[in-house]
C-alpha cells in the first residue's frame, strides 16, 4: 500500500462513525451527567430529597382521627408542636404523625397497625413481563401507602434499570455502589454482605430501601455457572436466595414491596419464591393482555421447575391489578370485563386509573403523595389520590386477612 493509500486510510478511520458499542456507552456517560445536573438542581443543596409537611387536615386522615380532635392534642401540650404558616395553619412532618400514632395507640393499640409476633412478613412481588405496565408506579406508591399509614416499609428494587431507586432520590451509577444493591447479599463468592448493610433509609419515615443498579444483572449471569458447576447445592439454591436475605431483617418490617424487572430471569424467579403475595399489573391493551399471556405461561412453567424442587410456592394472594385505566374508553372497558370473566375475584375491584396528576408529579421524582394538592389542579389531584387510595386500601385489606384480622 502506497503512502498515499495508507493517509487515505487513516483519514476514512477517522471520520468513520464509532463503534455502536462505543456511542451507546458515549450517550450513556451524557445522559447521567445531565440527570444528575437536573437532580442537583431540583433538590439542592445537598441533591436529596425531602418530603413535604401535611396539613392538619391530611395528617389526621391518615392517622384516623378529626382535625378538632388534633387541634385539641396541640393546644393541650400533648404530642409533637406542629410548625404553624404565617395564617396559622398547622402542618405536621410525617415523622410527627408517626408520633401521633404512638401517642395515641397508648390508648388504642390499633392506632399502629404494626403486626404482631404471630403475623408474617407480607413479601409482595410486583410484577410483569411487558414494561409500561405502571409496574414501577405500582410498586412505589404501595410502599409509600403503607409508611404514610404506619407500617414499617422495605422497598427493593430488583430491576437493573433502578426506576424505584431513582424515584427515591438515588441515582443508580453515582450513588449506588459496589455490593450495595440487594446483589451484595444473595451473591455466591465470599464478598456476599448483610442485608442489613445494604438497606437505606429514605426520607419517607417508615420507608427503607435496598436500592438498585447494573451490578442486579450479574445474578443472572451467575446463577448458570453455579448451575452448571453444581456448587449451588452448598451454597443454597438460587431460587432461595432472596428469601434467606429478606429473613435477615424480618423483624424490622411489617410490609415488604419488591419492584421485579420486566423479564422473567433469575431475579424475577427468585423474588416470586420469596413473595407471600405476588401483584401483576395489567395495562388494558389487547397487545399487553397477549403478552401477559405468554409471562403466564412461561411463569407456569418455571415455576413448576422450582416446586419440584424444593421451592415454596404457597401464596396468601395473588391478584391482577388493571393500571393507567381510561374509563372513558370503550376498548379498554371490555378487555376488563373481560379478565375479570376469566379470573373473577383474582382481579382487583379497584383499578390505577390513568391521570396527568400522576405524570406531572412524576416530571419532578415524585408520586401522586409526595405532592402537594397545591401544585397541580385540584380535582385532578384528588380524583388520582383517590383512586391510588382506593388500590392500596383493597390490597391493605388483602394483607390484613392474610395476618388474621378481622376487617371492615
């Protein structure tokens, strides 16, 4: 090749577009530097989030009792002071509403719905093949439900992606290390941690998280090699391997919600045999509904695998939950009459209706109760906070059956 030959190619490489690899990884690196520029800038100093005071008004819906009654605990000196605006409204921090409780439940234990020694971890798997199915949205407006009710809370976030993680203020490749998803305490070498160690607390009181990344994805690479080596026989099976991790910390929690990732691997396998409950979300389309289908059948089929070898697949419950719900659409009313033909009571009376009071709040990290009623329409705010209560409160209802409890 002549002089010439070789400046030409070297010109040609040069201009040559990169490697798909390499462009992919380029716009990975500027899409987090521009996220976590957005985040610092909509939660600064210190780029964490902190949720908001409730009025009296909310604070005693969520604890059960009137406002005049709270009024009245205030000007008696009894509880936690509320901070008061400049128009004399008082507001309270949820951390001081968890006191409430406490006061109060001196009276009437009921006032803190912590279950008792004789009631078991509620596990809840939320899950589905598809993505876009509210899956995410489920999973963290269930577990914020429950610690604004006075549960203690455990989130995992089992999906690669970290959407719960990253709604939760943490943002998965700069603030989530090495071993410090639930990966680093169900991993099979030596560096293997305490769950323990890896649970943060959110700025949700009641509410930890064990937090996700990338690093969930080498379970999946993993667990093939340990099959194939046979080592998995001293080391527990993989399938048990989430549920020995959550024992760990069993005492800590009354409710724990696991975010699945959309795909039926490893994780999702793992997390269905440490779930006491599993909830499927269901986007009302007939291409969601098909492609549920084939998640149940390869689910089936899997799943059937584990239980003949050892797994435990008994379940308090399992239910399909219709989420981003149009009422006004005549298609997507059939296809629930239509499932609900077909599994009757296992789909929830109460559906996630869809509302631009959910994806406005979602623009800023938040959910529906994270923000206040004062940012967005009103009636728009609280028709989507009354059809996420209404959800929450059957599958709350759910849960209290399961521990034995007699509900209304």
């Amino acid at each position: 090749m002549g002089r010439s030959s070789v400046e030409t190619a070297r010109r040609l490489a040069a201009e040559a577009p990169a490697a798909m690899d390499q462009l992919i990884a380029n716009d990975a690196r500027a899409l987090s530097t521009q996220l976590q520029a957005l985040r610092a800038k909509l939660f600064p100093p210190e780029a964490r989030k902190r949720l908001r005071r409730f009025t009296s008004g909310e604070a005693a819906k969520l604890i059960g009792v009137t406002d005049s009654y709270l009024r009245h605990l205030s000007l008696g000196g009894d509880g936690p002071e509320p901070e008061k605006t400049s128009a004399g409204r008082r507001l309270y921090s949820l951390e001081q509403i968890h006191e409430l409780r406490l006061l109060l439940a001196k009276a009437k234990a009921s006032y803190v719905p912590a279950r008792t020694g004789t009631e078991h971890l509620q596990i809840i798997a939320v899950t589905n093949f598809k993505g876009g199915s509210g899956k995410t949205t489920t999973a963290a407006h269930l577990a914020q439900f429950f610690a604004l009710h006075g549960y203690r809370v455990l989130a995992v976030d089992l999906d690669p992606q970290a959407s719960l993680s990253a709604l939760f203020g943490y943002q998965p490749e700069f603030d989530v290390g090495e071993g410090e998803t639930l990966y680093g305490a169900i991993r099979y070498d030596g560096n293997q941690r305490p769950l323990a160690d890896i649970v943060r607390p959110t700025y949700f009181a009641g509410l930890d998280l064990v937090p996700g990344n990338l690093e969930l994805q080498e379970f999946e690479h993993d667990t093939p090699k340990m099959l194939a080596d046979r080592r998995h026989d001293s080391e527990g099976m993989f399938f048990a391997r989430v549920e020995s991790a959550l024992a760990t910390v069993n005492a800590s929690y009354d409710v724990a919600v696991i975010d699945c990732p959309p795909q039926l691997g490893f994780l999702t396998m793992s997390a269905l045999c440490a779930a006491t409950s599993v909830l499927i979300t269901v986007h009302p389309q007939m291409l969601d509904v098909a492609s549920m289908n084939q998640f149940l059948a390869m689910t089936a089929d899997m799943l059937a695998v584990v239980r003949k070898a050892g797994g435990n697949l008994q379940y308090d419950w399992l239910r399909y939950l219709v989420t981003r719900y149009e009422p006004n659409d005549g298609p997507q009313t059939q296809i629930v009459a239509f499932l609900r033909s077909l599994f009757d009571e296992r789909v929830l009376t109460n559906m996630m209706v869809k509302s631009t009071a959910v994806s406005d709040a979602g623009l800023s990290k938040q959910t529906i109760y994270e923000a206040g009623r004062e940012t967005m329409n009103r009636q728009t705010y609280d028709r989507a906070v009354e059809s996420m209560d209404a959800v929450n409160r059957e599958i709350e209802s759910l849960i209290k059956k399961a521990w034995g409890r007699v509900t209304a």
